[in-house]
C-alpha cells in the first residue's frame, strides 16, 4: 500500500472523527460552529481525495476500499451526535426517523455490493447519479443541523431536517435501483425450501 496524496485525504477524513466528537460535546458557544467545520472540512476531502486519485493518476484498492468506509464513518457518527442531542424530544424522534433510513441503507447496501463482488458483479451496483445527488443532500443537511445558526434569516435546523429527509428519500430511491439491478442476481437457481 501506497501512502499517496488521495489516500492520506481519506485517512485525515477517519482521524478527524474523534475530534469531531469531542468538538460536539465541549460546552462552549462557538462548539457547534467549530463542529461544522469540521464536517466540512471532511466533505472536502471527500471530494478532494477522489478529484486527485483521478487527476494524479493514483487511483488504489486501498483508496477504493477506504473511501466509502471514511464517508460512512464520518455520515454516520454526525447523525448519531445529532439524534443523542435531544433523545426524548419530539425533534429527537423526527431526526431519528431519517438516521435509520440512512444508516440502514448504507449496511445494506454495503452488503449487497459485497455480494455482488463475491458472484463478480459489482459493477451493477455501481455509485449511480442519485446516490451522488443523496451524498450532495445529505453532506448539507448535515452540515446546516451541526451550524444550528441563523442563515440569512433562515433556521439552519429546519432547513437541515428537510434536506435531511430529502436525503432519506434519495437514500431510499437509490437503494431500490441497487436492488433492482442485484436482483436477477439475487433471485438466480432458487428453489423451493432452501434457505441461506
């Protein structure tokens, strides 16, 4: 393994998140802003990482394998920190609602690509340009509901949370069109009785 401009991106993406965290819990006013930053930062490198593996000519299995890992790690932790601020509010259930359409879709479809690797088919289950659309929604969503400052007048949590749930939907949208294109796959020398 080569320790490349792309793939030291990816890896700062990983080392960030205990920060992230930290930065979320510190009881200062200017955490959340900091906190937003952070995510930022790490969507930049999302889209950075990715830009110069193409545009240096230093594309990797490792690259390949850790990029979607650090993205997930980083959408993941972010809407975990997001339900855990009001647990048993009524907010903390409409946050919840989307985070588990969100990270379940990820594990599932995660698996399904594995699998699909495993009968050398991945490329049917490639990233489509809804999940980009998704991953573009979702990085702002996320974004404005860390902000959780006045934009221009607007609430950045109201405008996250729709964008949130626009993401789940997109979220949902893609997963079926990876299902779809999977499942002649899925569904081939079935018979009756037998199980996994």
């Amino acid at each position: 393994m080569r320790f490349n401009l792309p793939n030291l991106l990816t890896l700062l993406r990983i080392a960030l998140i205990p920060v992230f965290v930290l930065m979320f819990y510190l009881p200062f006013r200017w955490a959340h802003v900091a906190t937003a930053a952070i995510f930022g930062l790490a969507a930049l490198t999302d889209w950075a990482d990715g830009y110069l593996a193409r545009r240096l000519e230093q594309l990797s299995a490792f690259g390949a394998f850790l990029d979607p890992v650090a993205d997930k790690l980083m959408v993941a932790t972010a809407l975990v920190l997001l339900v855990d601020v009001n647990p048993t509010s009524f907010n903390g259930f409409f946050m919840a609602v989307p985070a588990v359409v969100i990270v379940g879709r990820e594990i599932a479809i995660s698996a399904l690509r594995e699998w699909m690797a495993s009968v050398g088919e991945r490329a049917r289950v490639a990233v489509s340009i809804i999940g980009k659309v998704k991953t573009t929604v979702q990085m702002i969503a996320l974004l404005l509901l860390l902000y959780r400052e006045p934009l221009a007048g607007l609430s950045t949590a109201d405008v996250g949370l729709l964008l949130l749930y626009l993401a789940a939907g997109l979220t949902l949208w893609s997963g079926l069109i990876y299902l779809r294109a999977a499942w002649p796959h899925l569904t081939a020398n079935e018979t009756p009785g037998t199980g996994p």
